[in-house]
C-alpha cells in the first residue's frame, strides 16, 4: 500500500511539473512616467512685433509737407524715407521666471517677464520750396527737413496662466500688466538760400520726451513638454499701453545768425507732448522647470 502512495505521488508532482513548463511566462510590469506641468521654471524667450504709438509732437510732423504751389506762386516739392514714427517693427529678446500647477487636465500658473526690445519707429522727410518762377526758372529758398522716431527700450510684466492639458501639450491664455520704457524724439530744421535768407543759415529744433507706460496685457499660447523638465512654447502678447504727458525738453538753434548759435531751453523743460503706444508681439521660449517631488508611475502590464 505504501509503494502505490509513494507512486501515485510521484507522478502527480511530475505531471504538475511538465504542466508549469508549458505555460507562458509573464512579462514583468513596465513602470512608465506620468508627465506632469506642476513645478517652478525659468527660461529664455525671443521674438518679434510691431506698435501703433500716439507720438503727436505736431510742432516737427512732417504731415503738412506736399506737393505743389500756394496762393503766394511758392512751390514745393517732398520726399521722405523711414517705415513711419508710428508704426514701428523690430526684435525683442528675454526671460521668464514662474510656476505651473496641474489639476487633472486643468494647468494654473503665474508668471513674470522681462526683455530688451529694439521696437522703433523712424520717419524722415524733406521738403524744397521755391521762388515764383521767373525768366531763368524756379529758385530754390528753402529746405526744410524733419526727423521723428519713437523707441521701446525694455518691457516687464507679470500675469496669470490658466490652460488645457493634453499630455505632454498645454494650451494656454494669460492676463496681467505690463510696464514699458519709450522714448521720443523730433527735430526740425530750415535751411536758408540767398537771395532770400542770410547765406548759411540754419534753424533747427530738437525735442525729446519719454518715459515709462504701463497698460494690460493678454496672450495666448502653446507650449510642449520634450521631457519632464526641458519646455518649448510659441506665445502671442498683446499689450494695451494707456497715453501719458511727459515733460519734454528741446533746443533751437541758430547758425550764421545774429547773434551767433545760441541753445533755447536746452536741459529744461519745454512744456509737455503726449506719448501712448500699443504693441502685438510674437515669441518663442525654451523653459526648464523643477520637478515639485518625485513624478508619480504608472505599472504598464
């Protein structure tokens, strides 16, 4: 009876043994990331735009100059170059520093910027003038010539994020204020031709105003995770500058006069001319953020 046991036992384990042998084995469970916007970061951004601005120093603009003749018989004749004061283009070059926070599909931030802009808008013009035409033809008295340019220097700004999260993609809006530094100038000058004025005379006026505007600021963007620490985003601002009086400072002088080159009101106060622009502006970033703890895992089987 004891060998039929010990048998019986003996073949049970062994046909459990080739049973195991032929099953598949399973693969081991495959730990994946999740991707995840919440943390701090900091990145470079360049770019790009354009401002409409409100420079109206009318004393300098060259908006009267034409063509053709006047009640008195002078005529007049123009041209100028330059892609308009007031409507300006150039590049833009900064930083961001901020944080993200994500809730489910729903990624809150904030965010703050700062960047050197090389924005400007240049207009220079020129205008002949001549005597009655006469038996030997037209004579050429004076010629007046104007120069204006409006420049943003730098901007900052600080706003809010609130997007969409598709994986490793975030479509986003932002809001908030925005500061900028511009500057304006103008200069006009007449230059005098015998017979009419003294030979070499010249009279030229230069104006120059500026300061700080601050306005709000929209946007939006998309940005994508390479990894869970290297961002690239492609933005779009939009900045509403609000119009401020600045004190503005000019100079007149006079050459081969009487009396001799004399500078009116230079380094003083000359009364105030008004300044307001608003800007588009387009950018593309590159950020690195700082995990907030350990990224969570995934078993993937």
């Amino acid at each position: 009876m004891r060998k039929f046991l010990a048998a019986a036992s003996f073949l049970v384990l062994s046909s459990a043994s080739v049973l195991a042998a032929d099953l598949p084995m399973k693969a081991p469970p495959v730990f994946a990331p999740i991707y995840t916007w919440t943390g701090f970061y900091i990145g470079v951004n360049g770019g790009g735009g354009g401002m409409n601005d409100s420079n109206s120093d009318t004393s300098v603009s060259s908006s009267n100059f034409g063509s053709g003749t006047n009640l008195f018989g002078v005529s007049q004749s123009s041209s100028g170059s330059g892609n308009n004061a007031f409507h300006g283009t150039g590049a833009i070059a900064g930083g961001q520093l901020g944080y993200n926070y994500q809730m489910g599909n729903f990624v809150f931030g904030i965010e703050g910027e700062g960047y050197w802009s090389g924005i400007k808008g240049t207009l220079d013009a020129s205008q002949n003038l001549y005597l009655p035409s006469t038996g030997t033809g037209s004579t050429l008295f004076v010629t007046d010539t104007v120069h204006n340019q409006t420049k943003n220097k730098y901007d900052f700004s600080i706003a809010g994020r609130m997007g969409i999260a598709f994986d490793r993609t975030l479509v986003y809006g932002k809001g908030g204020w925005a500061w900028g530094q511009f500057n304006a100038s103008s200069s006009f000058s007449r230059q005098g031709f015998p017979p009419i004025d003294i030979p070499g005379f010249l009279d030229t006026t230069t104006s120059t105003w500026g300061g700080m505007l601050n306005g709000p600021l929209f946007g939006l963007g998309i940005e994508y995770l390479l990894t869970n620490n290297w961002t690239v985003k492609l933005e779009y601002n939009y900045i509403m500058y609000g119009t401020k009086s600045f004190a503005t400072t000019s100079c007149s002088t006079l050459s081969n006069s009487v009396p001799s080159a004399s500078c009116i009101g230079n380094g003083q106060s000359s009364g105030n001319s008004p300044l307001g622009a608003d800007k588009s502006l387009f950018k593309f970033g590159v950020n690195y953020k700082f995990d907030w703890g350990a990224a969570p895992v995934i078993a993937r089987y």
